[in-house]
C-alpha cells in the first residue's frame, strides 16, 4: 500500500511540474501583445488554452481524488480558477471559441447518460422512477413558486415595483428551473465510481424522466408567459417550435441511434472513434435543426443499448473516449461561469437552493414510501440532485434573451446557484452512493 502510494506521488511529480509550466506559459499569453490576438489567431489561441487547461484540469483532479472529493469538481476547480474571472490565464474569447467542443463533450456524456437507462432497468425501477420523479416535481415547483409569488418583492429587488403577471411569471419560471438537475453530473459520477445498485439506478432514471418532462413543461409555460409579458402583442410559433425541439430531438436521436448500431456491426476496431464521430455529428445535427443535443444524443445512447444488438461494444467506445471528454467539458463549461454575479445574487440563491433541498427531501421521501422503496432512497437519495449546471444554465439562458423586463436578473441569479451548487454537489452524491452501499470504500478513497 505504502510502495502504491509513493509510485503515485514520484508519477505525479512531473504533471506537477508540467502543469506549473503550462500555467506559466499562458500567463505569459495573456501579457503578450494585443497583435498576437488579432482576428484569424483566435482559433490558434483557444487550442493553446484548451490544451493548457487540461494539463492543469488533470493534475487538479488527482488532488481532490487524493483529499476523497470526486474528479470532476477538481475539473471545475481549474477551470474557474483559470477562467476569464480569476486568474485569467483563459480569455473570454478563448472560452467562446472552445463553446463548439464542449458541446461535443456534452453529446458524448449524454449519449454515455442514454445508454445507462436499459429498459430492464425502467421495468425492474419503474414504479420508484415514475412515484419519486412526480412527487419531486410537484412540491419543488409548488414549494418555490409559492416562495417566489408570495415574497418575491421583498427578495427581488428586480419585483419590486413590477406588476402581477411579471411576479407570477418570475414565480413559474423559478418553480421550473429548480426541478432541474445535471444529467451530464450524474453520468461523470457515476462512471467515475463504477456504482451500481437501486440508489444509483433509481437517481439516474429519475433524473432523465424529469429533464424531458421539464423540457415539454417549459415550452408551455414560455408560451404562455411571453403573452403575459407582452399582453398587447402577438406572438407565433414559441409553442411549435418547443414542441419541434422535443420531437424533432427524440426523432433524429433515434434514427441516428438505430443506424450507429448498424454501422457498429461492421466497424469491429477502435469503436472509440465512430462514438466520437457520432457525437460530432450529432452536434452539427442539433445546431443546424434547432434541436436539443443533450436530448437527441440520450435518445441515440438509449435506442443503441436496447434496440441493437451492439449496445456493450458501443459502451466499450464511450468508455474509452470519456476520460478525456470529462477533462475537456467540465473546466470549459466552469470557465464559462461568471463568479462575479455571485456578489449580488448568493443571499437569493442560497435561499432558493435551501428550499429545493427541502422539497426534494419531502418529495423523494414521500415517493419512496408510497411504492416501499428502500430506506437508503429516502435518507440519501437527495443528495443526488444538487447540481443544476447543464439543462438549468440553457434554459436561464433562454429566459435571459426572452424576457428583456427581467430576463438578465434572473439568469444571474440562476447562474449564481449554478457556481454554488456545482462546487459541492457531486461530492455529496459521491458520499450517498457510499452510504446506500453502491460504491466501496476503495472508490470513495479513488483508490
């Protein structure tokens, strides 16, 4: 044990050492002159940041290993810590032009989260997946949309003087970003300590159900509040083209599915690379058609798994690609997040994230027993569903553009829980699946 460990620190060294340079290298950088940035060297720039950034992404991940906190908040660690907002060794630039990758990173997660949700997993969990996912939704968008209604102008400087409809909007929209939960989080936890067992079955189930659910209840919903925003005006086809992202998504996902897992009967060899190509692909797909990638990509991943006869040499693709995957998307995404907005929005965010815990506390707790689910659903089970990065951070984004009255406070605010949650989030889920008995002592310690 002890030899183990002094191999691990003598190999460690040198990414130390390296990951010490690389950090110095983009210092300088950023110091050099504003020439070297000019327009047709930003491309030559991002590579250089993204290449930098996992260098340093990977040294940060074998120390929060070692101190038995997950990989992947090391990841995020590094990349907020060298984003644009601290440190600056990546530029917001650099960040924009790395945008296109990490949404290939996502499509190769979510195909990874598709794959996970067998349908003998859906038959063996069916009835704890469907009682916890609606008890979930209903009192966390009761809880803090009553929050939201009843005391929003006392907590939301932006409410004050604002009129009803805009206060019951606000209240809606809160009610449905807090169901939210990161299936991309999810996934990266559970392939990172190899968990099986009820807890981490039913916590990815639930989570998938709910993010679809969520996707067709935002569409009505930004539906009817861009007329209650906007009563005098008249405004077409939001509704049909939300309902366009949910079927259109599902549709393309599934042919692309079936036909990857016939491409996968004749390609026997380094499968690793049709899984990355397909991720590209679907990208490009989602992008070009209006499509939602992390939807489209789940339902190829699910379709190869249980409609082909390929679905564990495809998981043997994803598997090999994802260690580098998880390297470049979760320092990417967390450069992205603006630490500053946590100055004026942590007091309403820590609040909001309180009230979810508790109402996804009551509701899992209600759920489970209702079906007579296991007892370590009801005591751990919350811990899964703290991180809010992924679907939470696209649809702020959307409500940000949409809503010009009070679009731009409520993203900060939404990005503000996002910050907080996604530091501590996986590893509370990491600590539940110890505690249900899903992963060992070795994988909590990341021996």
């Amino acid at each position: 044990m002890e030899q183990g460990k002094k191999r691990a620190l003598i190999s460690f060294i040198p990414r130390l050492v390296a990951a010490g340079l690389v950090a110095g290298f983009l210092l300088l950088l950023r110091m050099t002159p504003d020439t070297l940035h000019a327009a047709g060297s930003s491309g030559v720039v991002a590579a250089i940041s993204l290449g930098g950034l996992i260098v340093m992404a990977w040294v940060m991940g074998d120390i929060f290993q070692w101190i038995r906190l997950p990989r992947i908040t090391g990841y995020m660690f590094t990349g907020l810590l060298a984003g644009p907002h601290i440190l600056r060794l990546i530029s917001r630039e650099s960040v924009a032009t790395l945008k296109f990758i990490d949404n290939v990173a996502l499509s190769l997660i979510a195909l990874h989260a598709g794959h996970e949700v067998r349908l003998e997993l859906i038959k063996r969990r069916f009835k704890s997946i469907v009682s916890i996912t609606f008890f979930i939704l209903l009192f966390s968008l009761s809880g803090v949309f009553l929050f939201v209604f009843f005391g929003g102008r006392i907590f939301f400087p932006f409410l004050k003087d604002a009129p009803g409809r805009t206060v019951l909007l606000v209240a809606l929209l809160f009610g449905l970003i807090e169901v939210a939960k990161s299936p991309v989080t999810t996934i990266a936890i559970l392939d990172e300590t190899r968990a099986r067992g009820r807890l981490a079955e039913t916590t990815l189930g639930v989570v998938v159900l709910k993010d679809v659910i969520l996707i067709v209840l935002f569409g009505v919903v930004m539906a009817i509040g861009v007329r209650l925003a906007h009563p005098g005006e008249v405004h077409k086809g939001l509704l049909g083209e939300t309902l366009w992202r949910l079927s259109g998504s599902l549709g393309v996902g599934g042919l692309v599915g079936f036909l990857v897992g016939g491409a996968l009967g004749i390609i026997r060899r380094k499968t690793y690379l049709l899984v990355i190509g397909l991720a590209l692909g679907l990208t490009l797909l989602s992008m070009g058609m209006h499509l939602e990638v992390l939807l489209a990509s789940m339902t190829a991943g699910f379709v190869i798994e249980n409609f082909t006869r390929h679905g564990k040499r495809f998981l043997g693709g994803v598997e090999a690609a994802s260690p580098l995957v998880y390297l470049i998307f979760f320092p990417v995404a967390s450069a992205a997040l603006n630490l500053s907005l946590l100055r004026d929005t942590w007091f309403i965010a820590v609040i909001i994230i309180m009230l979810r815990k508790v109402m996804v506390f009551v509701g899992i707790n209600v759920g489970s027993r209702l079906v007579e689910d296991f007892p370590a659903m009801r005591r751990w089970g919350w811990m899964g569903f703290i991180n809010q990065s992924g679907v939470t951070l696209a649809l702020a984004i959307i409500i940000g553009r949409e809503f010009q009255e009070f679009g731009q406070q409520f993203k900060a605010i939404a990005l503000g829980m996002i910050v907080i949650t996604d530091f501590y989030g996986p590893a509370l889920f990491k600590y539940a699946l110890y505690k249900a008995g899903d992963i060992g002592r070795k994988q909590l310690e990341g021996d």
